[in-house]
C-alpha cells in the first residue's frame, strides 16, 4: 500500500461519517470556529472537535489561531484525489458493463439467428 493509498483510506473513512460530511458541506461556505460548526448537531462541542480531528488527521480541514478561537477551513486537496480515484474506478466499472452489455447483445443475436435458423422450413 502506497502512502497515497493510505490518505484515501482516512479520507473514506472520515467521508463515512453523515456529521463529518455535513461540517465539510459547512465549511464549504466559509471558515467557521467549533462553536459555530456545533451549533445545528444536537451534541456538545468535544464531539464534534472529534469529528474535527479526524477530519484533520484525513487531511480535509486545517485550524488556524485567531485570538481565543481556532476556525477551521476546507482543504480540498485531498477531496480531489478521492474524486479522482471515483472517476478513475467508474470508468474502468463502465468499461466493463459496456462490453458485457456487447457481449450479451452479441449473444441474444446469436440465439436470435440460431433459433431463426432452427424454425425456418
């Protein structure tokens, strides 16, 4: 397993998560502080700065310092690398689909020709 496999890893693991998929959709507005981000989750600002964590650790956010607070921010990088492993594995799934899809179309006609053959006079 490369290093870049393993960063996916997290990065799926941490997409798993409905909460943490809604804090990335939050934060895809602007930069917000852990108060700000617990505000519509009914639980306390320590679970949600474990939610952060892992996103940090998945490499999705970064926090900053600003006085007494710490906003986070969207890092989008590693969200494009997922969606381009998606894009890379849909293509080679539809590849697939679409000559299996050949393959029994050819097959049907076969049988279309084969029972033509055995009906005709």
């Amino acid at each position: 397993m490369t290093v870049v496999d393993d960063e996916l890893s997290l990065v799926f693991a941490a997409l798993a998560d409905p909460t943490r998929r809604a804090i990335l959709e939050r934060l895809a507005g602007g930069s917000a502080t852990v108060g700000e981000l617990a505000e519509p989750f009914a639980m306390s600002q320590q679970a949600v700065s474990k939610h952060l964590k892992v996103l940090e650790q998945a490499r999705l956010i970064s926090r900053t310092r600003a006085a007494q607070s710490r906003p986070c921010a969207l890092e989008p990088t590693n969200l494009d690398a997922a969606t381009d492993w998606i894009t890379r594995h849909r293509r080679v799934w539809a590849d697939r689909h679409d000559r299996l899809d050949e393959h029994l179309a050819a097959l049907r006609a076969a049988e279309r020709g084969g029972t033509e053959e055995t009906s005709a006079p």
